[in-house]
C-alpha cells in the first residue's frame, strides 16, 4: 500500500482552510495516479491502491468540510463515496479470491471442487463489480471530477473594483479593516462561500 | 452509522485547535461501543465500530504528526490495528452467510432432483440418493464452513485481547492529553531542559 504523501507546509499553527487547500490538493493528486490498470482483475493492488487513496481524500473532503463551500461540496464528495463504494466492492472479491486459492491449495482433492465452486461464484461478483467500477470511473471522467476537486479550493475570482467606502473610523483604527491591507489575513476563512 | 457532528469548528482558527475537537469526537464515538461490542454475536455493532476506527485512524493520519503531542501517532497506529483486525471479523461475517445461503441453494437442488426421482413413490429407495446434483461439493464446502466459523473465532479473541490492551494502556486518557499538546510545546520543553 502506498503511503501517504507528506502535506508540504502543513503545520499545528496553519490555519484550518489553507491546511484544506493544501491537503486536499495532494490528496486529489494522489488520487488519479493511483486510477492506471484498475480495471485488470490480474493486478489487484492496483484496486487496493486506489481505493485506499480514494479513502484518504474522502477522510480529508470530511475532515475539512466546514471550510469548503457545501454546495460545491456535496455532488463532489458523493462521487468520491461512490468511487470508494465501488472500488470496496471490486476489493472484496479480489481478497476472498486470493485466500480462497490459498486455501484449496492446502484441501484434499474431495475438498476441492467445493471451494473451487465458491470461487467461481466469487469471481462471478468480481466481475460485476469491475463493470460497475468501470461505469463510475466513465462518469467521474464525464463529470470532470478532477476539475471539481480543484474548484473546491481555488480561491475566488477577484472581485472587480468598486469604489471604496469611505473607512468606518479614524484611520490608523486596528477596528477599520483596509481592503489591500497587507497586514491582513489574506485567505482566512475564504473557502466558504455559504 | 452517521459521523457525529463537530461542534465549534472554526475554519479560521488554527489547524490543530480545530483537529482536537475532531479527534475528541471520533474518539468518543470510538469508546461509545464499548462493552457492547465485547459480545461476539455484536456483528453489526462490531462493523460500526471498524467505521469509527476508520475515521478516527484518518483523522489522525491527517494531524498526528504536525498538530498533536507524540502519543498521537502511537494510538493513531493503535487505532489502525484495530481497525484492520475488525475489518477480518467483518470479512468472515460477509462471507460465512454467503457461503451457508450458496450451500442452501445447491442442498435445494439436490433435493428437487431425489423429489423427482422419488415420483410418486410411497417410500423412497435409498440408491436413488446417489450420485445426486453437487454431491462432490459438500466436502470442500464444509470444510470451508467450519474455517471460517472457527477462524471468526479467533480474530475475535484476538480483537477483544486487543482492546483489553488498549484499555490497559490508558490510550484514550493519552490521546487526550496528546491532542491538547501542540509540538511547539514540546520543542520549548526540550529547549528550557537543555
């Protein structure tokens, strides 16, 4: 199993939304590299590959999710849950097949044609899980969900110019908030378009 | 099982402020199970509880290392045995009944067949049993009942040695204390002993 790409930059003190800009940019990444050869029922570390990438970035759309514009936010992450529903029900089967071979490996030879009937079954639900795996990848490709992922934290078009309000109090007052001051918090926050 | 909600999220305050009311709220809903999980018939209990495991384990893959004191990397793997082990269990729970309802189907049909061979017999004549439909699976098929039954037991055993293990060791009181730390304050203890 792949381990988890460190997160550059990521720290206690960051804040809440930019540590979501950045883990779920390398987790999105992470994501479809894992996505080659998962439809080869002869290369079934693949599956495992991605799926438990696709966990992680499901773990991490959840664990950020109070910083991220929830209407953008819901279609995405039900894809993500069905990709992961999907490739959970490929990787079942791909387990169970494995031990099941190991195990009629060590069976007498009455044993045997009753496991190796199990299997077929088995490899029967392996199959009909590789064609509902290849129907959600064929719609996470249509729907652009890649793109979705990247929409979630890009930040928000600039607003075009208006003329400034006159500032609220005296200037110099920590309480009138500047619009280009640049010692403000730039993106605290920004994520949430609600 | 729905994930609990977090309440006092604010994503403009700091990564690891917020990931501690996260992880406490995982780690509750981790603890919550308990004893009724102890309880080896708890199947769908036990499947729960492998869920919470998971997004507590994900959780903390996300901010042991940069948010949390150093124990949280020790219970995040703590966590991940557990949640691996429960996994086993849940496999032999899905795949025990599979195996029982195919074997149920193929007894079905091999008693269609005598039923049909009988006619309308007032008694049934014992060479007609012979040679019946399925009749060479039923040995691989209860061998492989009774691994699974007996290797369901074990993982069991093995998950309630664990858990005693973890409550032995206090895991959920030095996950708490782990999570109000921030490594800043560990590098300022290593600095004023020095």
């Amino acid at each position: 199993m792949a381990k988890a790409r460190p997160i550059p930059g990521l720290s206690a003190e960051l804040s809440y939304s930019e540590a979501a800009v950045r883990t779920i940019e390398v987790r999105s990444a992470e994501l479809f590299e894992h996505a080659a050869g998962v439809l080869d029922v002869g290369k079934i570390e693949a599956v495992h590959a991605m799926r438990v990438a696709t966990r992680r970035l499901r773990a991490v759309l959840e664990f950020y999710e109070p910083c991220l514009d929830r209407e953008q936010l819901r279609p995405v992450l039900g894809q993500v849950c069905d990709l992961a529903d999907a490739l959970g029900q490929r990787r079942d089967p791909d387990v169970e097949i494995l031990a099941l071979t190991q195990f009629a490996a060590g069976a007498t030879d009455s044993e045997r044609p009753g496991i190796e009937r199990f299997i077929e079954r088995t490899r029967e639900q392996q199959q009909q899980a590789n064609t509902e795996l290849e129907a959600i990848l064929a719609q996470i490709e249509q729907d652009g969900l890649r793109e979705r992922l990247a929409g979630l934290i890009e930040p928000p078009a600039a607003e075009p110019e208006t003329v400034a309000e006159p500032a609220a109090g005296p200037i110099g007052d920590p309480a009138a908030v500047q619009p280009d001051d640049p010692e403000q918090p730039a993106r605290g926050g920004w994520l949430r378009r609600r | 099982m729905k994930a609990r909600k977090v309440k006092h999220i604010d994503p403009d305050g700091t990564l690891a402020d917020n990931a501690q009311r996260v992880v406490q709220v995982r780690l509750d809903e981790l603890y919550d199970f308990v004893p009724a999980v102890l309880d080896p018939k708890a199947v769908k209990k036990l499947h729960a509880m492998r869920i919470a495991a998971k997004r507590l384990r994900y959780v903390l893959e996300v901010t042991a290392k940069d948010c949390f004191g150093p124990y949280a990397l020790t219970a995040s793997k703590r966590v991940r045995e557990l949640q691996d082990l429960l996994g086993e269990v849940h496999d032999c729970d899905i795949q025990l009944p599979r195996l029982q309802k195919m074997a149920s189907g193929l007894s079905a049909e091999a008693t269609a067949e005598l039923s049909r061979r009988a006619g309308e017999a007032v008694d049934l004549d014992p060479t007609l049993a012979s040679g019946l439909p399925h009749s060479e699976d039923w040995a691989g098929l209860a061998a492989l009942e009774q691994y699974l039954a007996v290797r369901r037991a074990l993982l069991f055993r093995r998950f309630t040695d664990i858990w005693q293990d973890i409550e032995r060791s206090a895991m959920r009181a030095r996950l708490e204390y782990a999570i109000a730390e921030r490594p800043a304050d560990g590098a300022q203890a290593v600095a004023a002993d020095q």
